[in-house]
C-alpha cells in the first residue's frame, strides 16, 4: 500500500510535464486522491493508501494530504523533488490513468463533480467533516469502472 504522500507526488509530478497545465492546487489534488482511492477500491477490492477520504464542504478531502500541503493555499504546489519512487508499476500506471482522464479538468470543475457524485453526496454533512467509506467509494466506482470511464 501506498502513502497518500507518494501519491500526491506522482500527481505532482504528472502536473509538471503537462505544459499546457495550470499547476497542481490543493483543491484539484484533493479530488484527484480522490478519483485514484476510488478507482483502486473498484479495481483491485483494496485501499491504494491508508488514509481516510472525508466529505468538507469543497468535495472530498484526504485530511492527511490537507495537512500535508495546506501552506500553499489555492496556489499551485510545488513539485517535490523525489517522486513516486515508493509506487509500484500498477500504482503508477492507475495513476497516469486517472490524470490522463482527471487532470484535464479545473479544481473547481473537479469540485463540482464529485459534489454530484454519491460518495461524497450521501457522507456529506455541513459543518462536519464524515468519513467516505470504503463501500461507498467501492459501490460507485465499480460503476465507472463498468461503464469504461476512466481507469
């Protein structure tokens, strides 16, 4: 299993070499960490990081990677220097996965999409921060997976 930290690096990492790209924000990462524990959950029936995804008020947010990165606020994070070196093949190339089919998107488009999507719908609380379960996030990406949209 992955740190969530290797993960928002390989993403990182992937917003680097995209020319045409506006940087990486939080905000956009968030969903990103998102679209991949999701798509791992689909496809392979585990966890791709240990890390707990909640639904806030922008969408879902992976606390430990807010933490992580919550200094640069809404502008792009820099790229670290080491990156995925943790990853496995697979990993990796769900990843590339999810940014070729994701990254194309805005933050806040990304924000608006999972906000009509039932993972983060059905936990989200206003004014508290509920866990995604892994059965919601496993229910309706297994949806995704089946209708071919990504991963």
């Amino acid at each position: 299993m992955a740190a969530v930290r290797d993960v928002a690096s390989h993403f990182l990492a992937l917003a680097a070499v995209d020319e045409d790209g506006e940087g990486l924000t939080h905000l956009k990462l968030q969903k990103l960490l998102y679209y991949a524990q999701g798509f791992h959950i689909a496809i392979s029936g585990g966890r791709l990081f240990p890390e707990t995804i909640e639904a806030w008020d922008h969408g879902p947010v992976v606390p430990a990677a807010w933490q992580a990165y919550r200094e640069f606020g809404s502008a792009p994070i820099p790229t670290p220097e080491a990156t995925d070196t943790a990853l496995e093949e697979e990993q990796r190339d769900l990843l590339n996965d999810v940014w070729n089919t994701y990254g194309q998107f805005s933050a806040w488009k990304l924000r608006n999409m999972t906000h009509e999507e039932p993972p983060w719908r059905d936990a989200y609380r206003p004014g508290r921060n509920v866990t995604i379960t892994d059965d919601a996030l496993a229910r309706y990406f297994r949806t995704q997976v089946a209708d071919g949209e990504a991963a």
